[in-house]
C-alpha cells in the first residue's frame, strides 16, 4: 500500500498519500486481531480493510485530476470504514474546495464527505510571497528539475505571511534546501517544514 501510494506522489502533494496511507494502515491495524470479519463488516454496514483501499486509491485519483490544483494548494483525506472520506487541507480558490468535493461523492461505497478544506484568506501581500517563494525554490538550481512535474512536488501554502511547506522530496539536502531558500523571502513570518523525504538514508 504504502509503495502504491508514494509512486503516486509524483502527481499529487505527499500529504494527500501520507494521510491516505495512515488511514489505510489504521483500519487495516485495527482489524489486525479480528480475522474473517467481512461478513459482520457487511452486517454492520462498514467496508472490509480492501474497500478502504479501494475509495483510498479512487479519492486519490480523483484529486490528482482537478483542473486547478496547483502547488499553493494542499489536499489530504482520510476515509473510514463507514464509507465517509474527511478532506482536509488548504486551498486558494473557494471552488476547488466544492470541486474537491464533488469529485468524489459519486465513488462507490462513500456514503458521506466531510469538507473541512479550509479557503485561505484573499491577500495581495500572501499572493507576493506565493511567487517569491516559487521562484526561490524552484529557480533553485538543486531544486529546479521538480519543476518539469505536472505538479510540482514541494507545495507552498501561505497564510498571513507564514509559509508551510508540504509534499515530497527525494533527499534529506533538498528537503533543508527548500527550507533555506523559503525563509530567505523578505516578508515571511515564519517557515513550517512538514516536507516528507523518500530516501531519507540519501
């Protein structure tokens, strides 16, 4: 599951695979000393650990495919065997939390979405620092090659003019690279590192 997941992060924010592989390794954890329950699950009316699995990758391509997803948005969800998917995250655009949304109700077996995406605050300042920040890590020349992704890898949130980055990096130097170079934009606050490294040993 897990190596499903982070192949498809060169696609789409970590933090979406991250908290999709945590839900997925909960339900599985917490069944782990309940063998053969599918037929109660059913009873019950709860998914079997493989119909988390299933709705885990389906939201996942879902959200990898919304027209104006980009690297100053962060989506995650997480989805519990009742069939509810939570999507959580931070976006710019106030429709592509309703598109978030929408794009994955009609998945079978997700019986309810709660959208706790939160829309960031309009501001000119915060929107200044989005492409600063964009262009002093990806004009990077260590940083420069995650920029011919579809969707760039390393996402930039920025609230109030503090920046948090999210997503993947393929080595523990670029992740303290991206850092470094986020925090040299004159008007940031502060700087929250939450990128996650694929080889950290590298």
């Amino acid at each position: 599951m897990k190596s499903i997941l982070m192949a498809c992060a060169v696609c789409l924010a970590l933090s979406i695979a991250t908290l999709a592989q945590s839900a997925a390794a909960g339900q599985s954890g917490s069944n782990s000393s309940m063998p053969n329950m599918g037929t109660s699950q059913q009873n019950r009316g709860e998914l079997s650990p493989k119909g988390v699995d299933r709705i885990i990758k389906e939201v996942h391509h879902e959200l990898a495919l919304l027209p104006f997803y980009s690297v100053f948005d962060n989506l995650a969800y997480k989805v519990t065997p009742d069939g509810t998917v939570t999507l959580m995250g931070q976006v710019v655009r106030p429709t592509l939390k309703s598109d978030a949304e929408n794009s994955i109700k009609h998945i079978e077996g997700v019986t309810r979405v709660d959208n706790q995406i939160e829309v960031l605050p309009t501001s000119p300042n915060d929107d200044r620092i989005r492409q600063a920040v964009y262009r002093a890590i990806y004009g990077n020349e260590t940083l420069a090659p995650y920029s011919l992704r579809a969707v760039p890898p390393i996402h930039i949130i920025v609230k109030n003019g503090n920046v948090t980055l999210t997503g993947v990096v393929a080595r523990q130097m670029d992740k303290q690279i991206a850092e470094m170079q986020a925090k040299s934009v004159s008007g940031v606050f502060s700087v929250k590192d939450e990128l996650q490294v694929e080889n950290p040993s590298s």
